[in-house]
C-alpha cells in the first residue's frame, strides 16, 4: 500500500511541474503573480519557490489505511494523576547503612567543617546543599472552594458550644486546636514568676445545724440583803515627798542644757520660752512648713501619719503646700493618685490613660529634687492582648511591662509589683494600644508615689 502511495505521489509532483512548464510565469505557487518569490509562497521554508509550495485546498480525507509498523517511543508524557495506593508489600531486607549526609569526607567521624551549625553535634540540621536556583514561577490555578473553617469541626458553618474552645464568644481561629503532637524535650525550669494577685475571698459556707436547747436550770433562791458598812475613819495625812529633779528646758531639744543655735529659734542669741515652739508646731502651718515630711520626723519623732505643710524649695517662690506624711513607715512624703481604670475594653492602634495627681507638676518635681528613694505600686491584668502596651514614667523612655500582655493575643495575663526608680516615679501614663476589640479587655493602675 504504501507502494502505492509513493508511486501516485510522484504522478502529482510530475503532473504540476507539467502545469508549470505550461503556464510559464504563471507558477502554482506564485500566488500575487509577481514571478517573485515571497517569505509568505515558501510554503515549505527551502528558501525556494517551486511545485513543493503549491498546496491547494485540502482534499477529503481518503480511506484508512493499513496500520504501519510501530514508530519509536514519543516523549514522556506529564505525570498522571496519583492512583489509589496498592496494598503494602513485603518488608525488603535491611540496606547496607549510608553515609550521613552531613559526612562530606565519608570518614564516619564529626568534624568540625562538617558541624555546620556549630552546636557541637554532626546531625540532619548540618546537611544545608547549596541553594538551587528559582525556578520559573508555574501558571495560576483555578481559586479552589472555599474550605471549612479550622474551628468548624461538624462542617455545619455554624459556631456550635462545643467548638467555642476558648469560651470567648465567637469562634475563630483561637478555637482552632489542633490534634495533640508528640511530646518534646523539658525545657529548662523558667525564672520565677512574679506573685499573683491574691484571689477573690470564697463564698461563706452553710450555717450548721442549731444545737439542741439544754434544759433550763431551777432558780436560786434570793439571798439576804447585806448591811450598809460603817463609814471609815479619815486616814492621817501623809508626810510631804521629795522634791523632784529638775526638768528639762521646753527649748532643749537634744538634752544637754546648753543653748545651741538651732535651739535659739528666734535667734535672739538667748534661750529660753520664747524659743519653746518647735513641738508640735513644725509643719501644722505654712509658717512652720519644713522642706519635707522626714525633716518634720527628724525635729519630732512622736509625729503621726497626716497632713502637714511642706516647702521643698526652703522660702524659694514657691509657697508651702500640704502633703499627706506617712510617719509610722519613715517619714514619707506622699503624693496622691487620684484615678482608677476599670478591667475593660479602652483603645485599638494609639491611646492612652493618664493618671491624675493630688499636686501640680511644679511641686511635685520639687520634691523629686529633694529625694533619694522613691515607690510607686502598680497591678495590671488583660486578656488577648497580644502587643506589649508601655507605661509612661516620670522621665525618661516608656516601659513595657512584659507580663502584662500575651504574645500569642489569646491568655489571660496579671501582674504586680512596685516600681523604685526615682526617674521613673510617679508615672505619668498607660498606653492601650492592642486593648480595643471585643475579645480583649485590659486596665494597668498604680497606687500612690511615695518620696523621701
């Protein structure tokens, strides 16, 4: 058959060249009839325009000829689609153990060049090739249907009780666990965590059952009155005592009897009554104001915790002002904070809580100057807040407060402590910038600041 397929192929090729001769420059594949030959009449690409160009229209297909022998294999085609996995065969025989991948030398030993990660040990995270080239970037796939929802363990689209893990209500990907993984090595013991809160006071229990009521017992008899006793003698008057020693002056103050200058309060280089004013006037007057509330405890050590009068700048142009003065613990000069946040939602991105204080910031400064010791407490607590928020002190940069927020935006977390920094004390602020959504909640309050 193909015979004949050959022999009739070639009556064509003689038939047109036949044509050609006839036409002349009318050529079959001359087809704008310049008698040049165009790139678009090279059909076949020979770079010249003969009877092998002229293809006409294509004809009807002929009948089926027979099968010819088999071509060679074609290209690998793209990998079909994974089938069902077969059953699993028979266990194979031990292999003969392989070179580590990380043995560049095969030498069976860890050597130091072939400790990539220098952590000491010769294992599978030393085993780093050199980093091949991207590849070309594959063509878009089709967007694939939506799938469910981590949390929706039913496949209901619906939050169900039971899938609102975290109890927070809404479920979302905090709702989303995973099955449990395989148990990982201890970790060293952590540093010890602050102190918690003391929890809330328990529920007074049951009263128990009332006793059963004793008997009531037989009434006495009334006794006798007695008789009214006979007034007694007046006794004899007794004999005069000694004299006693003589007292110390109202202006001698370290009790050595000698007139010292800081005695002679009103400087009269004399002294006697009318420098007897020291006890308890100091501080209970803004004449009588001293620079501090230890420096009052230091003139009297019977003074009591309260309000007196102070002037840190000594006569400067500020005037005196009151304080509240904590005696009992040292002679601390107090200054009283006067706001409170509660537990809850307050602000998302940029925000801030300031604290109010009972003095201006003039008079407070002036007793920073004064002092060399400072405390302030302070107690925060939060929930899914999972960006550290600062506290804003007196001076200096913002601190963050690490056990007052989660990093993983789900636990509940709360702390306290107190802050003696003298720069940093009294705060200034709080910053909630992770604290707005409905999942969160958060409050950081500090108490008073405390100077000496």
């Amino acid at each position: 058959m193909q015979k004949h397929l050959l022999a009739l192929s070639l009556l064509l090729v003689v038939a047109c060249r036949s044509r050609v001769a006839a036409e002349g420059a009318d050529s079959c594949w001359d087809l704008d009839r310049d008698g040049e030959c165009g790139a678009n009449e090279d059909v076949n690409g020979d770079s010249a325009c003969d009877p092998l160009d002229c293809q006409g229209p294509p004809g009807a297909d002929g009948p089926t000829g027979a099968a010819g022998d088999a071509g060679a294999d074609g290209k690998d085609g793209s990998p079909g689609a994974d089938g069902p996995a077969g059953p699993d065969g028979a266990d194979g025989l031990p292999g003969a153990d392989g070179l580590a991948c990380w043995d560049a030398d095969e030498d069976g030993s860890c050597d130091p060049i072939e400790d990539v990660n220098t952590d000491g040990v010769c294992d599978v995270l030393d085993c780093q090739g050199p980093a091949g080239a991207d590849g070309p970037a594959g063509p878009v796939g089709p967007a694939g249907a939506d799938g469910l929802s981590c949390w929706d363990l039913d496949g209901s689209g619906i939050c169900e009780p039971s899938e609102d893990v975290d109890g927070v209500p809404g479920c979302d990907a905090r709702d989303c666990t995973g099955p449990q993984g395989a148990k990982g090595d201890t970790g060293s013991q952590g540093a010890k965590g602050d102190t918690g809160l003391q929890g809330a006071k328990g529920d007074t229990g049951l009263q128990g059952a009332k006793g059963d009521t004793g008997l009531q017992g037989a009434k006495g008899d009334t006794g006798l009155q007695g008789f009214q006793g006979i007034q007694g003698l007046q006794g004899i008057q007794g004999i005069q005592g000694l004299a006693g020693q003589k007292g110390l002056a109202c202006w001698d103050v370290d009790g050595d009897a000698n007139c010292d200058s800081v005695e002679d309060i009103d400087a009269s280089g004399t002294c006697d009554a009318y420098d007897c004013q020291r006890f308890p006037s100091w501080g209970q007057s803004s004449s009588k104001a001293l620079p501090m509330c230890d420096d009052i405890l230091a003139t009297d050590a019977t003074a009591g915790d309260g309000t007196y009068w102070i002037d840190p700048d000594s006569g400067g142009p500020m005037r005196p002002f009151q304080a509240w003065c904590d005696m009992s613990g040292g002679g601390w000069t107090r200054v009283d904070e006067l706001s409170h946040y509660d537990y809850a939602i307050h602000t998302e991105g940029v925000g801030s809580q300031t604290y109010i204080y009972g003095l201006t910031d003039a008079q407070i400064n002036a007793i920073k100057l004064l002092s060399t010791e400072a405390r302030q407490s302070y107690e925060c607590q939060t929930v899914g807040v999972g960006a550290a928020y600062n506290v804003v002190p007196w001076t200096g940069a913002a601190v963050a407060y690490a056990a007052c927020w989660d990093p993983g935006n789900t636990l509940y977390r709360t702390s306290a402590g107190t802050e003696t920094t003298l720069a940093r004390v009294p705060f200034r602020r709080w910053e909630s910038g992770d604290c707005g959504d409905v999942t969160e909640a958060c409050e950081h309050n500090v108490g008073h600041a405390y100077f000496r």
